[in-house]
C-alpha cells in the first residue's frame, strides 16, 4: 500500500507534471473524497507566476468535471432507488395475486425529495453556484443529480462557482502578504 502512495504522489508531483497534476487533483476534489485542490493550485502558481490564468482554468475543469461526476452518481442513484421500489411493488402484487388476498397497503412515505430539498428544486440549477463550499459543495452536486435538475444549466453554474473560487482564494494567498497569514495561524494557535 505505501508503494502505491509513493507513486501517486511522485506522479502528480507538481513542478514535473505541472497542469495535469492540477486537474487531477482538482477532479478527486470535486469528488467525495476528502481532498482539497487550492493548496496545489497555489504551489503550482507560487513556483510558476505566469501560468496563473492557466492553472486557474484547468483547476476549474477539473473540478467542474469532478462536480459532473457527482451529479451524475446522484441521478444514478436516484434511478437505482426508483427500479428497487417498482421492482418491490411488483413482488408484492404478484404475491397478492398468488395469495388471492388483499393485503391493507401500508402508507407511502413523503419522498424525499419533496419533503426535504424544497428549496433546490425551487431555485433550481442557481443553487450550484454554491458547489465551492467546503463540506457541502460536493452535497449539492450530488443532489442535484438527486432531483434531476437540468444537467448543462446545472454544470455552467458549477463552473462559474468554482472558477470564482479558485480566483479569490488563490488571488487571496498570492497577494495578501506572508505577514498577516502568519499573524492569522499565530492567533489561531494560541486559541488551541
């Protein structure tokens, strides 16, 4: 297992690889794999300034392309889970019918989706301009599968969130001086 580790991390090293390292960590971001791509989009801008535009757009790809993932394991989801209750609904009538007996139907559950996500499903794809979220961004894009929002308004949104993102946080750490990042992490560890 630690060769296998070794080898991840000796391919997708940065400064060898450069713009494929970013967009394959920024797609394994996207993902639900807790994994954060801002930090190697920065190191790679830090040892190569000029590519700042184009580690910025591959950085979005890929994470937009992560995000697609998502949505695409949510709406796959949702089928699966659709085929197994009509398939359940089938062997139960087929057993009634079998049985020649009526057995009482029990009562449906609210689905889901009308009973909780509400709110996505009003605002629609919009709602994707929050993918960037730490913790809950992925969430999203995934429920978005979930309630079947319209896939291309739904990756345009994605994309624009995470480029905005990816812009102000490593805009941020490139030109907020060194000084007052370490007078945050300062502050930070004399709370702990």
């Amino acid at each position: 297992m630690e060769g296998i580790v070794d080898w991840l991390f000796n391919t997708v090293a940065l400064p060898e690889v450069g713009l494929p390292a970013i967009f394959v960590v920024s797609l394994l971001s996207a993902t639900l794999l807790p994994l954060g791509s801002e930090p190697a989009v920065f190191g790679y801008i830090k040892l190569n300034p000029e590519m700042f535009w184009p580690a910025i757009i591959v950085a979005t790809i890929g994470n937009t392309a992560g995000g697609a993932i998502d949505w695409w394991l949510g709406y796959g989801a949702k089928l699966a889970l659709v085929r197994y209750h009509k398939r359940r609904q089938m062997r139960e009538h087929e057993l009634e019918h079998l049985q020649h007996r009526k057995h009482p139907r029990r009562p449906r559950k609210p689905a889901l989706d009308a009973k909780y996500f509400r709110w996505m499903r009003r605002i629609g794809p919009p709602t994707l301009l929050l993918s960037w979220l730490p913790a809950i961004g992925d969430v999203l894009c995934t429920l978005a599968g979930w309630l079947r929002l319209p896939f291309w308004p739904s990756l345009g949104y994605m994309a624009i969130g995470k480029f905005v993102r990816y812009l102000v946080m490593t805009g941020l750490l490139l030109w907020v001086p060194d000084s007052i990042w370490r007078g945050i992490g300062d502050g930070f560890r004399s709370m702990f």
